[in-house]
C-alpha cells in the first residue's frame, strides 16, 4: 500500500514537473517572440540576455543579465523577475493565437543594478548622461496592450490602469538634472547627482477620464518633492489638453550653495540654506506653463537664512544706509521669508507675509494685479514694521527730525503703504 502510495506521488510530482517545464517552455517562447518583435520594428533595436528562467508554479520569470538597445541609448540589468497572476497565465495558454499582451491584466517586475547608458558614435557605452537605478519594483493593474499604446493614441484610453513605482538608490549624470531643471520652480537649482528614493502611485479612471497621481515623491539628502492629485481629461485633447489640473505640492530643500538666484529688476541676487514650499493649484493647460508660484490657487512659502546680493546700482544708492546698520552693501543677510498668497482671476493677493532681517522683522500685506500680456502692479500694500531694533529706531528718529517729518504709523508701529511696479515700487512715505 505504501509503495502503490509513494509511486502515485512520485508520477504525480513528474507530471507536474513536466507540466511546469511544458509551460515555462512555452511562455519563455512567448516573451522572446514579443522581444522579437519590437528589436525588428526600427533599424536600430536590439536585446540580448544571458538566460530566461520561467516558472508557472511560482507564476515567475526571471530574466539575467538583460540589456536592450535603442538608437544611441542602451538599457541594462542584471536581473529582471517579472510575476504574473495565475489567471493571466491561464488567459496566456488559452489564447495562444491572441496578442499575449492583450492576456495580462496584472504585472509585477522587480529589477535590480539597472542602468542607462547614451552610445557614442562608435557605439560604445559612455558616462555621460548614464543614469543608475539600485532596485526598481513596478506593479502593474490594467490592460498591458492598451498600455503599450497610450503615448501613441489621440483619444483617452477605454480601460482603467495602476502603476506602483518604486526606485531606490539612484545616481544620475545629468539625466535627472535636466528632467528637474524642466519643472520651473526648480530651473535655477544645481540638483543633486544622487537620490534616495523616486515613488509613483497613479491610477487611471476610465470612467471619468481623470488620473488619479496618489502619491508621486522624489528625495535626497537636500531636497524632498511631493505632489498629489488630479487631472481631468475631455473627449480630445489626449494627452497634452487636459481639461483641468488640480494639485497639491510640497517641496522642501537644503539649498546652501545649490543656487544663486535672480530677482527683477535692479533688485539683485539672493541664495538661501533652507527652502519650503506647498501649495493647492487649480489651472487649466493654458495657464500649465506658468510659474507654479503664479498658478492658481493657494500657496505657502517659507525661506530661512536669507543672503541678498543686491545690484551694484541699488548697493551705491543704499550703501550709506546699510553702513548705519553695520552691513555692507554688496552682502545685506535676511534671517527668513515666510509668505502665503492666493492667486484667481489675474489677482495675487498677500496675506501675513513676514520679512524677518537683523534690524527688523516687517509683516505685508498687498493686492498684486497681473493681466495676461502687461505688466503687474502692485494695487495697494502695506509694511508695517512689528519689531525693530534700536540701531533702526535710532535711524528713524534721526530721519524724522532731520527733514521735520513725522512717517506713517499705526498703533504706534512704522507702517507705510506702497504701489505700483513690483520692481520699483512707489513708497507713501507722508512728506510734506
């Protein structure tokens, strides 16, 4: 009984074993002829790997030592494990006559030492723009052949689809530089060469014709991007149109010595150690162009250890002045920035907005107009000074008794109302 037991199980067990060569046999087939497939559509494609492991039991494939080759850039890693549900592979075996991907609705693909490499004209790999990824984890809910063909189509896509990404330990040369540097509010920084972690989790809905970006977080040792929310599509348009962004931001940055920045005018220069920034925006694609500083909606920002570097210009006619206080005029530092505007219909509005130096720390407030194709003005906005020092109080009540004027105040604080060019704004500063 016992041997009639143990035979049962061992035909048992090579049946299943031959059953699972049989069919890692065939899907491995499959995977290579869709490989066949796309290096034969351009002149300038190919891939090679070094052997393809596939095991329907464990509804994985593991392919070592991959590398695929597009005009004058090449891709490479040193394992990709791809996993697919039991479903799809029983969808696989059924349809064999179908497109295969037409037969996978969920993926999963784990890569790890991946890298990108620009050829030279020899066709050799080069450093330059190379851009490596430690691990990278991708999973995959959806349609696979609609997906392949999303950046090619003209009209929104007729079925739901989920992208999970996950990539660690990146190191670019460049690659990521010139990404970032597309993104305005970050145009003028020097971007870090490593990352730490890059995160997407973006939903598609079908129904609605709105993806969904639930989380998408890029971060470093200096720099910490966050954006969350919603963009709308309409019948046309795909993909450039859509008909509406609505978008939470975050950013937070440790920017000593990532970048000297300009400001309008004859105003000069300024760098900061500490930048932090979040905002709620609604635009549409004719306003997604802009600034996200001149979007829509509502944004805070915070700078810490301020250093301005005002114009030669601006720096003689205040030099005098700045002396009082102990500063040269090439170099005046501001302890931090702290300002929350809401912007709709061509209107900025100030509100709170702290400015906080050694002599003082001054609170505005302003109504800033900004029609499309003219130049902005400052409608009405108020300084008022809510802590000074005494070297500056020294200097107002010298000022004051000098010219026989008494400046503008409110409840006993020095607050002065001013309009006009952003640039070079008018001063009501009550003189006679």
């Amino acid at each position: 009984m016992r041997t009639k037991l143990l035979f049962t199980i061992i035909i048992l067990a090579g049946l299943i074993f031959l059953a699972n060569w049989l069919t890692g046999r065939y899907i491995a087939s499959i995977i290579d002829q869709q490989l066949q497939q796309v290096s034969t559509s351009g002149d300038e494609l190919d891939y090679r790997y070094t052997s393809m492991e596939v095991n329907p039991v464990m509804a994985s494939i593991t392919i070592n030592d991959f590398s695929f080759q597009e005009l004058h850039t090449i891709y490479g890693s040193r394992t990709i494990k791809a996993s697919l549900s039991y479903a799809d592979i029983g969808r696989l075996i059924r349809n064999s006559s179908e497109n295969p991907l037409a037969n996978i609705y969920t993926l999963r693909i784990t890569a790890t030492d991946l890298q990108i490499w620009n050829l030279n004209r020899n066709g050799a790999p080069t450093n330059d723009n190379k851009l490596a990824i430690g691990n990278a984890n991708i999973i995959y809910n959806g349609r696979l052949d609609e997906l392949t063909r999303i950046p090619l189509d003209t009209h929104p896509p007729d079925y739901n689809h989920r992208i999970n990404l996950n990539l660690t330990d990146i190191s670019s040369e460049d690659k990521i530089q010139i990404l970032f540097k597309k993104l305005p509010v970050l145009s003028d920084y020097s971007i870090p060469d490593d990352f730490e972690q890059i995160h997407l989790h973006i939903q598609y809905r079908a129904g609605q014709k709105t993806v969904d970006i639930n989380n998408f977080r890029v971060s470093s040792p200096r720099i910490t991007f966050q954006i969350a929310g919603d963009i709308k599509f309409g019948d046309t348009g795909w993909p450039e149109h859509p008909e509406y962004y609505q978008l939470n931001y975050q950013l937070q940055a440790t920017t000593h010595d990532m970048a000297r920045l300009s400001l309008p005018g004859i105003l000069g220069d300024f760098s900061m150690d500490t930048l932090s920034a979040n905002g709620r925006l609604q635009f549409d694609y004719e306003t997604a162009s802009r600034h996200p500083f001149a979007l829509p909606g509502k944004t805070s920002l915070y700078l810490e250890n301020i250093r301005w570097y005002p114009s030669t210009q601006l720096a003689e006619q205040y030099d005098l002045f700045l002396g009082m206080f102990g500063f040269s005029g090439q170099q005046l530092p501001v302890r931090s920035i702290q300002a929350t505007w809401h912007f709709a219909k061509d209107t900025i509005r100030i509100d709170n907005a702290l400015l906080s130096t050694i002599p003082f720390d001054a609170q505005i407030h302003a109504v800033v107009s900004t029609p499309q194709n003219r130049r902005a003005d400052i409608q009405n906005g108020t300084v008022t000074f809510v802590r000074t020092s005494a070297a500056f109080n020294d200097m107002v009540d010298g000022i004051e008794g000098l010219f026989h004027i008494t400046l503008p105040r409110k409840e006993g604080r020095l607050s002065i109302e001013f309009s006009g060019n952003p640039a070079s704004p008018e001063f009501d500063l009550n003189l006679p």
